[in-house]
C-alpha cells in the first residue's frame, strides 16, 4: 500500500501548501487528491514534487 506521509510532513516542513503546489508549481487539482487518498502517481509527478521540494523519493512516499 502506498502513503504519502512522508510528503506532508517535509511540505510541513519546508512551508509549502497544497495551494503552493496548484497554483505556483501547476500541479493538477486531481493529482493532489490522488495524493490525500493515497492513490498513485506518475513517476513524472514524483519527480516533480522532489524537484519543488528539493528531497528524494522517499521523502514524498513510502510503501507499507
């Protein structure tokens, strides 16, 4: 099963919100729900949130 806990925490973290994301970074609306109801994602997308948040993947998800 996927989480992305480990990404609200760093987004906590660095003081970035999801508003942040959708309107300064253009990610998707559906994409951030996508990521609140652990659904996955693009490798695409992953990459992109480490580039916002400068982390590596295992900052953004983990598996359970």
């Amino acid at each position: 099963m996927i989480s992305y806990t480990p990404l609200w925490n760093t987004m906590n973290e660095k003081g970035i919100t999801t508003y942040t994301l959708i309107n300064k970074h253009n990610i998707n609306p559906r994409t951030i729900n996508n990521l609140k109801h652990n659904k996955s994602i693009t490798m695409d997308t992953l990459e992109k949130l480490c580039t916002i948040l400068d982390c590596s993947p295992n900052d953004v998800v983990s598996f359970l």
